[in-house]
C-alpha cells in the first residue's frame, strides 16, 4: 500500500477548501488536469497546487496526506517538548532538522518534528506574558501604586492591595472625590490597562 504523501500546511489547507468547494475529489481532479476553473479559483483555491505534480495531488486525495511543517524567520511556533509542557516562541533561523527558537531556555534547537506553528490565540497570550516580563512582573501582577486605565471611558485608577490581597481601585480625579471598588485581577483585565507601574511613576 502506498504511503501518504507530504504536503505543506498551505497545500493541505487549500486540498480542505477544494473539498468543500467541490462535489467530489474527481471534480478537484479534472479541473486541476482539464484547468477549468475561474481566474479567481486560479489565484487563489488552486494557487498552492501550482507547486506539486498530478500525482502527489492524487495520492493526497485518495490515499491521504500528512502536513510537512514550514517555518520561515519570525514565526510564532510552539515546541512540544517531551519532558516539559509546550512553550512559544520565535524563530531566528531554520535549516532541514532544526527550527532555531529563541528564548531562555537551554535548548534552542528543537528537532522540527516537534515543533507546529502556534495559533492565534497562544501569540497573543506569549506576546501578553512577554510584555509583562519585560516589566518584571507575572501576567496581571499588580501591585500598589500601579496606574490604571479604561481607555474607553478615559478614567484612571490607582491600586491599592489590601492585606487579604484584595485589589482596590481608587479612581483618581472624581470631582474631587475618591471612590473605591474591590475586584479581582482577572476582572480587571477585562475593561482597564496599565497606564503606569508604580516604580516608574515620578510622583512618588
């Protein structure tokens, strides 16, 4: 029995469109052999197909296929790690066996067996706990002091942690008037950003 064939991410996600766009994999097929397909089915569907032959598109169709990652520089890319849980990063070089990643970490060669591009959703957490580390603080560890603000509303809210680690808000500049409210940091999150940490404020 014959082997599944590689693709490349970009080729397997189009062989998936065309199987939705089509009545069955032998229309895919003779509108790759017979080109009768609209221009814009040309630039865009049929586009990845451009780059393998009549028989590798086959074979994926009818015996399967497995995805052949591809990374190029500055790609987000999670690494499986066998010993460790997954961990993001990006990559600085690439050659046939290896993805160069960066990051701390002491081995920044993974094998590319174990490495998938990362989704959209585990960028944007990476590039959160990043910008938060830069800062030298954990993902939405405030402390007091620390500046707030809701961008939609325009107001600013200094932190006050009490003792039981409860998050006080005070608004600053309300009428005059300060006004407090005890809300959790995951709560937080949601509606303020941080304005200013306290140990970068000038006024204290």
């Amino acid at each position: 029995m014959s082997e599944k064939v590689k693709l490349t991410r970009e080729q397997a996600e189009a062989v998936e469109k065309l199987r939705k766009m089509a009545i069955s994999d032998d229309v895919i097929v003779h509108n790759t052999v017979f080109y009768q397909v609209t221009e814009r089915e040309r630039d865009t569907a049929y586009k990845p197909f451009k780059d393998i032959d009549l028989d590798t598109l086959l074979k994926a169709l009818y015996i399967g296929y497995e995805v052949e990652e591809t990374f190029k520089v500055g790609d987000w890319v999670k690494v499986n790690w066998r010993d460790k849980k997954p961990s993001i990063h990006k990559v600085r070089r690439v050659n046939n066996t290896f993805a160069i990643i960066d990051g701390k970490q002491a081995n920044t060669k993974p094998p590319t067996r174990i490495v998938e591009h990362a989704t959209p959703e585990e960028i944007a957490e990476e590039k959160q706990r990043r910008w938060w580390a830069k800062h030298g603080r954990d993902v939405w560890e405030l402390k007091d002091l620390d500046i707030l603000i809701n961008e939609k509303t325009g107001k600013m809210y200094e932190v006050n942690i009490l003792a039981d680690e409860t998050i006080r808000l005070w608004k600053i500049g309300v009428d005059g008037a300060f006004a407090s409210d005890y809300k959790s940091a995951k709560e937080i999150s949601k509606y303020v950003e941080v304005l200013c940490f306290a140990e970068d404020r000038k006024d204290v």
